[in-house]
C-alpha cells in the first residue's frame, strides 16, 4: 500500500513538473528521465543477473539511430536525401535506410534492433561462460568498436556529428514549448510503465532465478536450468529498454552522435545506477536521475573540477556504499547490528571471481 | 613483399601492445582485479621521462625506464593498499573504483602538466632504422627488445625467485597459499607494484612513438584489456601470442582494406568474439576443480 | 533388470594425471550405494563425470538408457540425475521457500517464470516437510547455518524429483547431532530415489550404509556390503597401510 | 529489497532532485542582457575532455578580446559580462549548453564551438531561438546557417589555396591522410575533384579513428605510394603519432612532405619541432604574421597568459569574431539579433591577420590564405599568401570543377 502511495505521489510531482520548470529546465528532467529508463534496464541485468553492462550505450544508441533515421527522413521529405548525406557525398538514399521512412518500422526497430544485438551477443559470451570481469571487458569493447563502426560510416550515419536537426515528432514540433511538454509527459509515462514491467520481472520467479544465477550460476546449472537463456533474456531486456530509452532522447536533446554511445558515455549510464544502488529499482532510476543532475550542475558552476568529483564519486560510492544510496539505511542496519553481534556472519553479496 | 613487411609492422604493434597489457596479466590475471586506472600508470610513466629530460638531458628516456617503474609501482603499490585491498573478490566493483580513480588522475596531470601534449624527444640514437624491405625504426626495434626483455625478467622472476614462486602459489590458490604460510597480502602488494611497474614503463616506451599527454594512457586500456582476455588469465604466454596476434591482424587488416584503419578495430573485436567461442577461457587456462 | 546406471571403460585425464582409469561401475535403480576411497581416488571426479562438469577422455555413462557423456550439466539434471557439493550453495538472498521453488520450478516454460509465486506448491510443502525447515520457510537462506544448508540443498535435489542423486559430502563438517539428523534425512530419502553418496565419515558409514564402493588410484578396488568391505585385505591396506595419524584425517 | 526502504529511498531522491531543479529555475541569471548596465554575452567551448586542449586557447583570447572592448568603453555604453560554458568535447552538451546561455543567461550573442560536431549540435538551437553564433575555426564549408557568423576559413580560403600552392610547386600525386570524421572527408572530397581538373593524382586515401596513435601500417603505404606530397586533415593527438612515426621510418619533410590544415602553433609543440619542422601548414594567421596589430595582440595575449604561450590561428578567429560582433552591434545601435545581422556586412577591421570584411550574403569573412613552413623552434614562418584577403564561398560555387560537390 505505502508502495503505491509512493508510486502516486512521485508520479504526480513528475507530472506538474511543467508548472514549476523553465521549459529549458524541463529538457534536462526529460534527458534524465530518458537515462533513468537505461538505469532500469541495468539493475536488471547489472543488479539482478550480476551482468557488468560497461556497453550499455551501444543499445542506447541503436534505439536512437532507429528513431533518428526515421525522423531525418520525415525531415527531409519524400523522395530526398536527409542534410548529412548530400555533404558527404551520398546521391541515393541507402538501401538501409528506406524501410525507416515507415513509422512502424521504425518503432518496431527501435526495440528489435537492440534485442538482437544483445539476443547475439548473450548467446555467443554467455553459452561459454564467459562472465564477471571477462563480460565487462567485451562488453567495453562493444562500445569501442561500435562507435568507430558508426563514425567510419559517414555516409550512413552521419560520423561523428551523428543525426542532428529535428523539428518533427510524430506529429509534435520540436520547436514549439507546449508540443515538448508533451513529449515529456510521454516520457514520464513510459518511465512509469517502465518501472512496472521491471518491477515484476524482478519479483516474478524469473527475477529470483535472476538473482541465484548472479549468486551461484553452476549451482543454478545443476538445478536444471540454462543460465546462458536466463541472462541472455536479462540482457537483452535491458537492452530494449536502452533502446526505447535512446528513441525518446532522440527528439529531447534534437540530436544523437556516437559520442553519446561509447566507452565513457556507457560508464556514465552505469554509475548512476551504483550511486543510486544497483539492487533497487528505484535506487537506480533516482541514482540515474541525482547523477546527471550532479553533472549539469557541476559542469555549470565549476565544469574544471567536474572530473574530480565524478571520479570523486565513483570512488566514493564503491568504497562506503557499494550498494548505493538505497543500500545506505540496509547497510547503517547491519552495522548497528554487527555492533550488537561481533560475530555475526553478515550476508554478503557475492559476485564472480573468475570467469 | 607486403606480407613481410606487414609481419614485421605487425610484430612491432603488437610489441606495443604487449608492453602496455604486460602489468595487466598480473593485477587483471593473477589477483583478478580489473585495474581502470592502469592507463593512467602508463600516463604517469610518460610524464616521468618528461619531468627527467631537463635534468637528464637526451638518454632521459633510458635513465627514465627504472625510474618510471618505481613511479608506476608505487602508484600502484597506493592504490592497492588504500583502495583495492578492501575489494577481494567485488572485481566489478574494483572495475568503477579504478574508472573513478583514473578520471581523478587525469585531470591531475591536466592540472600539473596542462592539458596540451607535451614534447618528450627521444635519444639521439634511436631516431634512425634498419632496412629490411621494409624499414624498421629503431625505437620499434627498441620497444619489441624491451618488452621481450619484460617478458624474460617476469618469468624468470616468476620461476626462479622464491618471492615469484609465493606469487604464483597465491594465483592458483589463495586459501591454500595463506594456510600454507604466504602473506598472501605481501604478495598482493609486490603483485600490485610489479604491474604498475611495468605500466609506467610501457609509459616511458611510448613517448617514442605518440603523444603524451593526460589522456594518453585511456587511449591503449580498451586493447589492453582485450589481449589479456584473449590470452587467458594470469598466462604470460598467452598474454605474448595474443599481443602479436592482434598487432599483426590489425596490420593486415588495415594494409589490405580501404579505410583499414577503422575496419581493424572492429574485425579485431570480432575474432576476439569468435576466439571465445572455442577458448571461452583465453588460449591457456589453469584447470582447477573449485566450482565457480 | 538393466542398470539405472551404467559406466564403462571410463578414462579421465587432468593435464597428464589419471584421474580415473578404466572404471566400470553400475547403479541398481532403488539402491543406497557409498562411494569411499582415500583422497585422490576420483571420486568427486566421477560425479563430476556423471553430471557433465567434466569430460572424460574415454568411456561412456548411461543412465536409464540415455547417454550422459557429451551432455551440458542442465541436460544431465533435466535427465533426472541431481547432486550436491562439498560445500553447499544455496541461495542466501532468496528465502528457503523460494530457494525450493526455484529448484522445483526448473522444467518451468518462460511465461510462468515470469509470474510471481503465489503460496507454495505441494512438492515443495512436502519437501519443506522432509528436511525439517517448515519454521524457517520464509527467513532468507543466507541465516541457515551449515547443517541447514546441506538439508536444504538435499531438499532443493528432492523436489526435482530427480531418478538419481549425487550427494557429494553431505555431513563433512557437521555436528554429531546434525549428522544424525543428516543421516535420518538420508534414509527416508533413499526409501524412493536411487542415491549414490560420497563419504568419508566411516562412522556414519558403519551407521548407514548397505553397499559400498571403493575406490583407489582412479580405479575400482572392491564393492559389497560394509562388513565385506571392512574385512577387504585391499582396502584394509589402503586405509590402514598408514600410519594412524593419517587415517584420522583422511576419515575426520 | 525491504519493500519500505526503497520507497523512502526515491522519495528522498526524488524530492531532493526536484527541489535543486526547481531552486535552478528562479536562477538570478534569468534576468536578461538589456537590463542593467552590462551586456551578456555566451563563451562556450570544451574546457573538459579531449577537446579542452584545443579550446580552452580560444576561450582565453575571447576573454581577452572582451576585456579590450569593454576597456575602449564596451558596447553602446555597456560593459560585456562573458558568461562561460564548458561543452565537455560532448555535442549534446553544447546544445544544452546553448539554450542554458540563449533562454536563462539571455546572452546578446555567443562565442563557441571548434568541432564541426558541436557546430551541427549548436545549429538547430540557434536557429530554432533566432539566436546568434559566431564560431571561429576552420571548417568543410558547405553551410550557411542565417544564425551563424563563421570567422575561421571555409574550404576556398584553406584548402584550395593550399592545392594551388601545391600545384604551383609541381607536386603531381598526393596522398590523403585524415581523421576519420567531418572535415577531412570533406576536404578530401574536395581535393579529389580539385586533382581531376587540375591533372593531379591521388595516390591513397586513408582515415584512422579519432584518437588513433598507431600509424606503421599508413607510413608503409606512404613509403610504397611514395606520393609528390601528404595532405594530412589529422586531428589532435594523431598527429603527434603520426609525425613521429613518420620521421622514425625515415621519412622527412624532403622525401615525404606533408600539408597540414589542423596542425598550429600549439599542436607543434606537443609534436616536438624536430619531429615536424620543414613541413607546410596551411592558415590564415601565424603568430608571425606581420603587422602592427597582431604584435599588439601576442603581446597583449602573452602578458595575460603566459610568455611561454604561443598564439594561433582559431585563437584569432575567435578574438576576431568577438571584435566584428562588437563592432556590428555599435555600428546596429542595438544587440537585438536581427539588427545585427542586418548592420554586420561589409563591417571591415583591421585585425591581427590583417584586415578582415564580413561578407554579409555568406555570414563568412574575407581572410588571407597563408602557407607556412615550420621552423625548428616552433614556429611557422609565411612562404606564400594570396596576396589579398579571399572573399569566402563555402559551396565552391565560383569552382567550375567543384560543381556537383555540394549537391
């Protein structure tokens, strides 16, 4: 019942969020939000499967160009080629981008695109094995190479200056400040919806095979199961919903580049999760949300030291709050109850060593 | 023609890149912690033979290899024992705590040095090369000696040397090791100094041949990382064949194609991808019974 | 009556020792069997072997007529052979019920994992039942202590309903009451599955067991009851052809 | 999860983001540039990532510019407050960044930007709030945003002066090395078609990812093509690699010249001088162009910043495009948008590359083109120049064989 309360009352305050924001102020809690929707994900697949994610961006970005070329596209009208392409040379609209002129196609790709990268790459790591650190690792090199695979594709993609320039949103024009608020309320609903599929998976018997496979994955092998599907299905969930989150980023920041998907912008997806606490749902989404606020504002008031205390943080968080700010008031209890017991075998979390 | 001149290139990437994985194989591969922050070792290695050039004067990048070592190894030896040391065992953690660390030195060396590149010039007699077909510049020639140098002086260490032994113990098995009278956590601070030694000196060997400055060492982490995965943890043998495989892959990949460059980065991702599939452990694995 | 399971010729091979060699080894469906032998004497390997954790070099493992060599661990347990390890892993985040859910669940199809668990199902009640830990049900598994964590495991293989189990160790450090309790647990287990248990605790063995297995060096030495096996100059020789201290450790 | 612990939990969170959030909204900032007896205006380039090294030079001599203006009396009377923003070499940023400057800061104009990326980020923001942008560095060409003031060079005053020289030197085929990104396909694109009409030949074409310090495979097919002559678009740190490994193959500024349109003053010095000296650059200032006006200005700008700091070519522009606005907005009477837009063709100064003319259709500048040769000691000295600043054409329209370029 609290829950619900809770769920209600933050839900109202994110949705009169319009009557108290400058609209600009209003774009940022729109980008936040769309970070906290990856944030989802990856407490599902970071908290719950124990899937260091380091290439979260990679989905991010695929859901992102899905929607961007659909846009650029309408932008450009029927029949011509969208801005970037003329100024790199491109005469014809590439084969891969005409079925994207179709809005269902686009939206439908928005969460394929991601599933499948994700769907491919769980099977490939996971049926071996491949785990912990070894994961975090390729999954960092995903992002590596996906970025470069992105900017040496100028033509398709638009390089390194990415998709920019859009004013039309199914509908909505990007310029106006009434039509943005409703693409933020938009937002804040798939959030929401967001939240509760999460939620349910998490408490669902999936959610606790999730969590036996982070804790024991050959235990949970000699159970009967196959812990390459259980983590491929995790993976490539939070994937989609990176992706979903990408597509909706898309027309709030008005433009989308590969810096937005690469090794330094996936860590940044991650450690709002760590700082909120990856093993609550809505730890990781505030977490998502204080985090690149926290970057905003820094960056803003002090943007030279804004790399001290985003490291500051990192170090922070890792060392006295390892589960994050929702872990804080479980944490302070275990002290206080260690104090009374000095023997007590406190829980630990455990994660892989090896891989 | 090309294809020897290729293998060579090819060899000479690969030097590079060993030198820059080799500290890695032992924190990543023999304590299982994934140090972030080991570029910026390299960085802080770079640095060293800058600060000594003007005492030193032109040999500053020699006399800078021991002296980088010790800087790389102390760093190291810092962060181990106020940071790493509580984390045995959480290494996804360890992974955001030294990703937060190696922002924080960066901008350090932004603060102290500035942010443009800086100008580290290289002995007087390592600037010409030898012809072979292809020409091969002496600091390649200088760096490949280097890290094969590396290579013997860990093994033998490793082999010969009781301290090497002890740490070796501690690799295949830390419970036993400790019950059997090693200070597994001296061991971890010599394992911990040694790799961030050679960070600093894989710094020193690459002021040869690129930039320095405060982001040089984030731009080699990422292949660093993927050559020891390739090899197998804690493997110095796998970590050496994997390091020369992917150098000589990148430079035939990007000698034969257009555009290569790019097109390398990716097909190098993806026979790594692949290579799992068949060694899902790296080219050499310890066997061990223990589950999980 | 053909075996539930059957090991031939079986070879296993760690980098040049020979772990196993030449084992041939039989299961009668119903049956209570020990598997002793002093350290090195492959047995955990053999398990290892039967539930796909290990590849052998040669021989076959069948098991109620299927092939089991070659299989995947999930494959082998879905097949109807459980096991435990030496030391136990349960799941300490998840409370004991949902722990036994989860074991029980394992042939469960993806739409109903994603639903949440509603009361508890009746295998799992009885198997609640069984290991004795009715009171506990609802504490997370993390505050069991080590007896508890064995029981529990042994009740996670149960309701599986597994044809066979593999109990690797299963009162290695427990108290004499706990391996009473271990013990009883052991026997009313055995009254409907096929058990194979792994053991060196010659008390509990004396106490418990009805056939027994040796092994020695990777290889078969003797099979028969307890007083067979005991009066065996072979394994008399194993055993005790060393001096006393190190048969107290080898059987503590 | 406790069930309760989480609820309080966001809550918490949720409430506190929402109160820092909102306690920004009612920013004093807001206030606006007329107001008061100071005129805003916005600064924003990377002061963080990898972009910083490059930009923060720019920032500097803005400021600079700045304190000269309001020294002289200002803008109609006001002082500039600069209000500086760090884009954080992130393109999304700059556009945040952007309309934090426009909607909450009201800024009269900005000063900002060095990648082509974070121009393109910046574009639909200034456009969309009919904004004004001036933006200082060398770039494609091939745009002309009615919200943009462009005081780098364009293609026709850069890269084409270069190929002419070139030509005009006899060099026959040349190699393409670049920075996979914007610009050097773009100037490639260019040259391509330039040596088709002009019988010369590309011997290779090559682009390494930004960032890339690996170059023994690119110095093997240069060693190979053995080309007349390099045009190198690198970008940043490659550079340094890429001239390093150039000279340790053996291969100098007399077997293997190069060309370079993104190496200045400052990216010399992390290159090491001996490493690159003998080779050609093409600008449109070096810090020894001659003049009274520009020792003024390094003298100026070496006493605020340091004798050890060199001045550049973006760092002019950008000092430039702060002097030409300011002079626009005097001659306008007013900072309203429009108004100078209207005023600023035709506004000619005398700045430190010589004099420079707004040309009003284009939004472009009159620059001189300058080709320089790289002296051991860092610094480049002027072979050639075009003799006359060259009125800006960033489509190329008045190059027959350029025709089809810019479709």
């Amino acid at each position: 019942m609290r829950n619900r309360i809770a769920f209600a009352l933050i839900a109202v305050l994110l949705l009169a969020a319009p009557l108290v924001f400058s609209p600009f102020r209003l774009d940022l809690l729109a980008k936040y939000l769309c970070y906290a929707i990856v944030a989802l994900g990856i407490a599902l697949a970071w908290g719950r499967g124990g899937m260091l994610t380091l290439g979260q961006g990679v989905f991010f970005g695929l859901g992102g160009y899905a929607m961007g070329m659909h846009l650029k596209l309408v932008e450009a009208g029927p029949g011509q080629l969208p801005d970037f392409m003329s100024w790199s040379g491109v005469e014809r609209l590439p084969l891969l981008w005409k079925p994207f002129a179709d809005p269902v196609f686009a939206l439908v790709m928005v969460v394929v695109l991601p599933v499948t990268v994700a769907l491919l790459l769980g099977l490939l790591v996971f049926r071996q094995r491949v785990r912990g650190a070894y994961f975090a690792v390729l999954s960092q090199a995903l992002a590596a190479a996906f970025v470069i695979l992105l900017v040496g594709q100028q033509g398709l993609t638009g390089g390194t200056n990415g998709l920019t320039n859009f004013q039309l949103f199914f509908g909505l024009d990007l310029y106006d400040d009434a039509d943005r608020r409703i693409l933020y309320f938009a937002i804040v609903v798939v959030l929401g919806l967001s939240y509760l599929v999460v939620r349910q998976l998490a408490r669902s018997r999936y959610g606790q095979l999730l969590v036996a496979i982070r804790d024991g994955e050959d235990r949970v092998r000699f159970l009967g199961y196959d812990p390459a599907l259980v983590k491929t299905f995790a993976f490539a969930f939070s994937a989609g919903l990176a992706g979903i989150a990408g597509a909706l980023f898309v027309p709030v920041v008005g433009l989308l580049t590969p810096a937005n998907l690469g090794v330094v912008a996936s860590l940044e997806l991650l450690i709002g999760v760590a700082i909120g606490g990856r093993y609550s749902l809505a730890g990781a989404v505030g977490g998502a949300l204080l985090f690149h606020y926290a970057k905003t504002i820094f960056s803003e008031q002090w943007p030279d030291s804004w790399l001290y205390v985003q490291g500051a943080l990192f170090v922070a968080v890792m060392l006295w709050a390892p589960r994050g700010l929702a872990g804080l008031a479980g944490q302070l209890r275990d002290l206080v109850a260690a104090r009374r017991r000095p023997a007590a075998p406190a829980p630990t979390v455990l994660e892989e060593a090896r891989a | 023609m090309g294809t020897l001149n290729q293998l060579v290139i090819g060899a000479s990437i690969g030097a590079v890149l060993l030198l820059a994985s080799l500290g890695l194989t032992f924190t990543f591969g023999q304590m299982g912690v994934i140090n972030m922050a080991h570029g910026e070792f390299i960085m802080a290695g770079a640095y060293t033979a800058y600060v000594l050039q003007p005492l030193v004067g032109e040999q500053a990048v020699l006399v800078a290899l021991p002296v980088a070592f010790a800087v790389g190894g102390v760093l190291g030896l810092i962060l181990e024992r106020l940071f790493i040391r509580r984390f045995y065992g959480r290494p996804l953690d360890t992974l955001l705590l030294t990703w937060g660390i190696s922002l924080i030195l960066q901008q350090v060396a932004r603060d102290v040095f500035g942010a443009p590149n800086v100008q580290v010039t290289a002995p007087g007699w390592l600037t010409g090369g030898i012809d072979v077909g292809v020409r091969i510049p002496y600091n390649r020639v200088f760096i490949l000696v280097l890290a094969v140098g590396c290579v013997a002086a860990i093994s033998l260490y490793l082999s010969k040397l009781r301290q090497g032994r002890r740490m070796r113990a501690v690799m295949q098995n830390r419970q036993l090791a400790a019950v059997s009278g090693v200070a597994t956590g001296r061991v971890d601070q010599a394992t911990f100094f040694i790799g961030s030694g050679l960070a600093g000196v894989a710094g020193v060997a690459l002021t040869l041949i690129g930039p320095v400055g405060p982001t040089l060492g984030s731009g080699y982490i990422v292949d660093a990382f993927l050559v020891v995965v390739a090899g197998g943890l804690g493997q110095l043998r796998g970590a050496v064949i994997a390091a020369f495989a992917l150098g000589v892959l990148n430079s035939f990949v990007e000698f034969w194609t257009a555009n290569g460059a790019s097109f390398a980065k990716v097909v190098v991702f993806a026979v790594i991808i692949a290579f799992l599939q068949f060694r899902p452990q790296g080219m050499f694995v310890l066997r061990s019974r223990a589950l999980t | 009556m053909s075996k539930l399971l059957q090991v031939r010729g079986l070879n296993v091979v760690f980098s040049g020792f020979h772990a196993i060699t030449d084992l041939d080894f039989a299961l009668d469906a119903g049956e209570l069997r020990f598997l002793i032998g002093p350290n090195g004497a492959g047995k955990t390997t053999l398990i290892d072997v039967i539930t796909g954790l290990t590849r052998p070099a040669s021989g076959s493992v069948s098991f109620a007529g299927q092939e089991l060599v070659g299989r995947r661990e999930y494959q082998v347990v879905r097949a109807g052979v459980g096991r435990t390890f030496q030391t136990s892993v349960v799941f300490e985040e998840l409370s004991v019920v949902d722990n036994l859910d989860l074991a029980a669940g394992f042939r469960r199809r993806l739409p109903a994992l994603l639903r949440r668990r509603h009361g508890v199902s009746d295998d799992v009640a009885s198997a609640l039942d069984t290991i004795g830990l009715g009171a506990l049900a609802d504490r997370p598994a993390g505050v069991l202590s080590h007896g508890q964590r064995q029981w529990l495991e042994i009740g996670m293989l149960v309701v599986q309903r597994p044809r066979l189990l593999l109990l690797d160790e299963p009162v290695a450090g427990m108290s004499r009451t706990e391996r009473e309790r271990t013990g009883e647990l052991l026997q009313s287990v055995a009254r409907d599955h096929t058990v194979l248990v792994v053991e060196h605790d010659m008390d509990f063995l004396r106490r418990f067991a009805s056939t027994v297995t040796v092994l020695h060096e990777g290889r078969l030495l003797c099979e028969g009851t307890v007083a067979e096996v005991q009066a065996d100059p072979r394994v008399q020789e194993v055993y005790l052809g060393r001096s006393r201290d190190e048969l107290d450790k080898e059987v503590a | 999860m406790a069930a309760t612990k989480w609820t309080k939990t966001l809550s918490i969170l949720f409430l506190s983001t929402t109160l820092a959030v909102a306690g920004c909204a009612d920013d004093p900032a807001a206030s606006g540039s007329s107001s008061g007896d100071t005129i805003k205006v916005g600064i924003l380039h990377s002061l963080s990532g990898t972009m910083a090294i490059s930009e923060v030079t720019v920032r500097d001599s803005e400021l600079l510019a700045i304190e000269e203006v309001n020294a002289a009396g200002g803008v109609l009377g006001k002082k500039l407050e600069p209000v500086v923003e760090d884009g954080a070499s992130d393109w999304p940023t700059f556009a945040e960044k952007a309309q934090k400057l426009i909607n909450e800061d009201k800024v009269a104009t900005t000063f900002g930007g060095w990648t082509s990326a974070s121009r393109k980020a910046m574009l639909p923001v200034f456009e969309r709030n009919k904004a004004l942008l001036w933006y200082p560095v060398q770039y494609e060409g091939l745009e002309s945003s009615p919200y943009i003031f462009y005081t780098g060079a364009t293609t026709n005053q850069q890269i084409v002066p270069a190929l002419d020289y070139l030509k005009q030197q006899g060099k026959k085929s040349v190699f393409l090395v670049g920075s996979d990104y914007v610009f050097p396909r773009t100037a490639n694109k260019i040259i391509k078609a330039y040596a088709a009409a002009n019988g010369m030949t590309v011997a290779g074409e090559e682009y390494t990812p930004l960032g890339t310090t690996e170059y023994s495979t690119i110095v093997n097919k240069l060693g190979q093509a053995k080309p007349d002559v390099v045009f190198n678009t690198l970008n940043g740190d490659s550079n340094v690699a890429f001239f390093k490994q150039l000279r340790s193959a053996g291969l100098t500024d007399k077997t293997m010249p190069t060309v370079s349109v993104s190496v200045a003053e400052e990216e010399v010095g992390g290159i090491g001088p001996a490493n690159i000296a003998g080779h050609l650059v093409a600008w449109n200032y070096y810090q020894t162009t001659e003049g009274a006006t520009n020792t003024e200005f390094v003298k100026k700008y070496k006493a605020k910043y340091g004798a050890a700091k060199v001045t550049s070519d973006p760092m002019e522009a950008g000092y430039n495009a702060v002097k030409l606005w300011a002079a626009a907005a005097t001659k306008a009477g007013s900072t309203d948008v429009e108004a100078v837009k209207k005023a600023a063709g035709g506004i000619s100064l005398d700045l430190p590359e010589g004099k420079v003319t707004i040309d009003g259709e284009t939004q472009h500048v009159y620059k001189t083109a300058r080709i320089g040769l790289i002296q051991p000691d860092g610094q480049i000295k002027e072979v050639w120049n075009s003799g006359a600043p060259v009125k800006p054409d960033p489509y190329l329209k008045g190059y027959p064989w350029a025709a089809g370029l810019a479709s």
